[in-house]
C-alpha cells in the first residue's frame, strides 16, 4: 500500500462512476499525462479494460431508498490499481494486465424475489446468500434424471453413491476455493484456471478451460432437449384443449412404454396434419430456433440475471409437484418379489449412471471461486459450502427417491426425464413443463455468454470481437444442441457423459494435482497424500469408463 498526505490508500483512486467513465476515454501517456480518446480510438488499443468485471448493476438499497451499486471500495482500489499496474510495464508485455476471463459474480447470486438488498453497502453477501448461491447454481436438470438414476443404480446403492459423491464433490471443490485464496495476492490469480497455470503450466491453464467447456456445452445440450420436449408437450397441451381432442386422465395415470405394458400406445390425440408438422424430435429443435437465436446474441446478460430466482421457484414448484404425486399413488416398494410391479433392487451393475450424473449434478467446481468472491465472512467458506452441498444432496434424495418408491408401475418405466412420466393432458404437468420451459429460455442465453466469453476472449481479446465472429459461434453451438435433440434426445445419457468427462479432470485430477504440487513446494509432501488422492483421481478415470461399459451392456 502506498500513502499521500499520510492517509494509507484504501479507498477508491475514483468514484465508482468516475473510473467507469474516465476508463474508457482516458489513457495514460509514458511521461504520465492523460491523453483523451475518442470513442472510435477505444478499439484500436492493444487490449480492452473490459473482462475484469468492474459491474454497476444495482443490487441493493440503501437507507433513503436509493438504488446503489454493488461496488465496495476493495473493488474500486484494485481496479485502479490494475489500471496503474498495467502502465508500469514494457507496452509487450501483459504480464500485469488485467485478467481476460473472470466473470460477474452476480451471474451466479441468488436473488430473493421482490428482495433487492441482498448485499450489504459494501457490495458483500452473507453466509445466507453465499449457501442458496451455490445451492440455486448446483439445482439443475440432473433433478429431473434422479429418479432414472437412482434406479440404474440400485435402492442402496444409490442411497450411497448420492451420499458418498457429496462428499468427495465438496473436498475437491474445496480444494479449487483454497487454491485460489491462497494465490490471491499474486497478480492475476483470480480464477482456478490461473492456479492451473502456475502449478502445472499452460497445459493445466488449457485442460481446466477446455473441461470447463464441455460441461457449459454439456449443459447447453440437455437444455435444449428439455426446451424441446417441454415446447412440445406445452404446445400440443394448448393445440389438443382448443380442439376439444385432449382426454382427460387422473392423477394415478402414468405413461409405462416398456414392450408389453398396457400403456404402450399412449397418445391422447389422434394424428393429424398438425403432428407431422409439430414432431418432438424431427421439427420442434428448429422452431426452437425462432425462440432462442434472438435472445443469445445479445453483447450483456444483464437482462437474465434477473431471472436467476426462478431457479429456487421451479425447484419448489418440482418439490409441491412430487409430493402431490407421491401422495396420490401412495408407496410402492417389494424388495423382494422379483416378479411384482413393485420391485425394487437394492443393487444394478448399471450404478455408474448415477456416479455420472452426480458428477454433473454435484459440479461447481468453475464457478465457485465468482460465488465465494464476495463472502462477507471468506473463513466461513468451509462451513457454507459443505452446508450448501448438503442441501444439494437432501434435495437430490427427497425428489429421486419420494418420486422411485410411489411410482405405481414397474421401476423400469421411470424415465430420464421425470415429467415425460405422465400425459400431455396431466395439467399439473403442464404447468410444471410451461415453469421449466421459462426457466430454460432465461438460463440457455447465460450459458452461451459464458462459453462466449471463454472461447472468443482468449483469441480476440474481446468477448464481442463483432456481430460476424458471435452468430458463427453461435450456429456452431446450436447445431450441435439440435443434432442432438433429433439423433439422440436422451437427457441421461448425455448427462452422464458430460458429467464423466468434465468430472474426470475438475473434480477428481486438477484440484488433486494442485494440491499435491503445493505441498511438495512447501515440503510438507507426504505418502498418505499421494496415495489418497491418487485414488481420487483413479475414481475419475474409472467413472468415466464405466459410462462406455453402460453402452455395452446395455446393446
């Protein structure tokens, strides 16, 4: 820290309105005078002030009932610093410039609706907020596989792997929280990927990047499967209601498509011109299209963050949904009689569908250190994040194992996705798809500005090099989502090999690796060390081939 006029500079060099003005239009000359900039000479600098996320978006009131900004004087100091930093080196070298990839921990707040002041005058969050942060950003479409899941695996078996998974989860994502901290007076350690890079050199910086993508494209993915069925089913709902064609069924009524079941042919409306026209899988992806293309090419996700609570309002809406079901058909479980309806297994060699799933369905590991950044209280990170993965499990248990013990047919009926379970007429259903479907179309443009943001920045040095390089992302991305929504609509499978893949080197080998490489340099190294967390890192691998032995076995 440096003084002037003997008072110790810990206050922004600007105000926050200042420096996000002045940033952008001044520029600092060798003998250190200001030179204005015309807007159109912004882009000819040899790199941008933008990716450190420097964010005015109101998210707080203060005492007169003024919207503030959630920038606490810490932020403001250092980004001017970075700005200063920046000038003090050789103008080739960008050593000290400010990071290209950290991204807006707001992306990832919970948001209490119709509650604005979920930080405090400094910008910081409570443990609270830190908790149903991770918890909200955990809850995804892996909640709708659980039941499938659960039964691929076995009733205790799957008790286990949803228990022990946690827990392994939560050190390996605590490991990536303190790897961070304790590199986060070095200039530039800001996210794990730069921790990866300094322990074990670009190739560790490219793999965590790289493995971080193919769990957003994973993401991506499984999102516009789901929009697709639930586009689908919501518009056939609304097409069979207007035309008076849709047959009412009771809440005990459940689609079982199994060869030989009784409700194989479960279709509530006759075909017609308008189902060849309206197909879940040949044509409902591309008008999927109209829907979704205009809302991703926007150059700021602001507007979609301020959907993030319909997170923790779906989950709820998915709890009062399971348990009204559950409570109609009453349980149903034999662990005994093989022959009966009701049998449940208590093991399947099919168990590693679960692990795979977990392993997306537990991931956090790129996002956490955006989460914890703003901690009021950063000692507490331990306590809130082992709280907030123990609420993930519960969640995880209560809505996959409620929804597999009531079922009222065979277990073997569940599908991957809990909701295509029941009638397009089902209203509660309906309901639930048509809340999903708005929870998707918000989240699905998030997801691509991230993945934008890590794939554009890095070789343009901008996250918006131009409309031209962001609609090519684009269709590039969404072609692979549609191919496989026609080809290959299964939301499990493609869960659990994504989570495998991207769980192999975030969860179980990178965090390892770090570890161990910290500890040699500090001489604290031991046996123990290496053997534990080698068994961590074989459990990655073994996971992830255990996904292709599903495919055998099940062919």
């Amino acid at each position: 820290m440096t003084e002037k006029n003997g008072v110790e500079e810990k206050t922004p060099l600007l105000s926050p309105q200042q420096q996000c003005v002045n940033s952008l239009v001044t520029d600092v000359k060798e003998d250190g005078s200001d030179v204005s900039l015309s807007p159109g000479d912004l882009g000819e600098t040899k790199k941008r002030r933008k990716p450190f996320h420097y964010s005015t978006i109101p998210t707080y009131m203060n005492s007169n009932n003024t919207v503030q900004t959630p920038i606490d004087s810490h932020t403001a100091a250092t980004y001017s610093r970075y700005r200063y930093y920046s000038r003090l080196q050789h103008p080739q070298d960008d050593t000290l410039a400010i990071p290209d990839h950290v991204l807006p921990s707001y992306i990832f707040s919970f948001n209490v609706p119709f509650v604005s002041s979920i930080r405090d005058s400094e910008g910081k969050q409570s443990s609270i907020i830190t908790i149903f942060s991770i918890w909200n950003t955990m809850m995804g479409t892996s909640l709708l596989s659980m039941p499938w899941a659960i039964h691929q695996a076995g009733f205790a078996v799957g008790i286990f792997l949803l228990v022990s998974m946690a827990g392994l989860t939560l050190y390996t994502c605590y490991r990536v929280v303190q790897s961070v901290s304790k590199e986060a007076g070095t200039v530039g350690m800001i996210e794990f990927s730069d921790v990866c890079r300094s322990h074990l050199g670009r190739w560790g910086e490219l793999i965590s990047i790289i493995f971080s993508l193919v769990a957003l494209l994973g993401a991506m993915i499984v999102f516009w499967v789901l929009m697709s069925n639930f586009l689908y089913s919501t518009v056939a709902f609304i097409y069979g209601e207007a035309i008076g064609t849709m047959h009412p069924h009771n809440g005990t009524a459940v689609i079982c498509d199994i060869p030989g079941n009784s409700t194989q042919d479960y279709h509530d409306v006759p075909h017609d011109v308008f189902y060849d026209v309206w197909n879940k899988t040949t044509t409902v992806p591309f008008f999927l299209l109209l829907l979704i293309v205009p809302l991703i090419n926007f150059k700021s996700p602001t507007f979609f963050t301020k959907f993030n609570a319909l997170g923790t309002c779906s989950v709820a809406f998915l709890f009062a949904f399971v348990i009204v079901r559950a409570s109609e058909w009453g349980f149903h479980m034999d662990f005994e009689d093989t022959t009966s309806d009701a049998y449940i297994a208590l093991f399947d060699v099919r168990f590693p569908a679960l692990s795979g799933i977990l392993a997306l369905g537990y991931f956090i590991h790129n996002c956490i250190t955006s989460i914890v950044r703003n901690q009021r209280h950063p000692e507490n990170n331990g306590r809130d994040m082992t709280i907030a993965y123990i609420l993930v499990a519960c969640t995880y248990m209560f809505v996959g194992l409620l929804f597999y013990m009531t079922f009222p047919k065979q277990k073997e009926c569940i599908k991957d996705n809990l909701l295509d379970n029941f009638y397009p007429s089902d209203k509660l259903a309906f309901a639930a798809r048509l809340f999903l479907l708005f929870q998707l179309v918000t989240l699905f443009p998030l997801i691509v500005y991230i993945i934008r943001v890590q794939i554009l920045d890095p070789l343009f040095k901008s996250a918006y090099p131009s409309v031209k390089h962001v609609v090519i992302l684009n269709l590039l991305l969404l072609s692979v989502c549609v191919l496989f929504a026609v080809f290959l609509p299964s939301i499990g499978v493609i869960i659990r090999f994504s989570g495998a893949f991207c769980g192999l080197a975030y969860i179980f080998t990178l965090p390892c690796l770090v570890y161990m490489i910290d500890l040699r340099r500090r001489g604290k190294l031991r046996w123990y060390h290496v053997v534990i967390h080698g068994i961590i890192m074989a459990l990655g691998v073994s996971n992830l081939l255990a996904q292709f032995v599903i495919l055998f076995l099940e062919k």
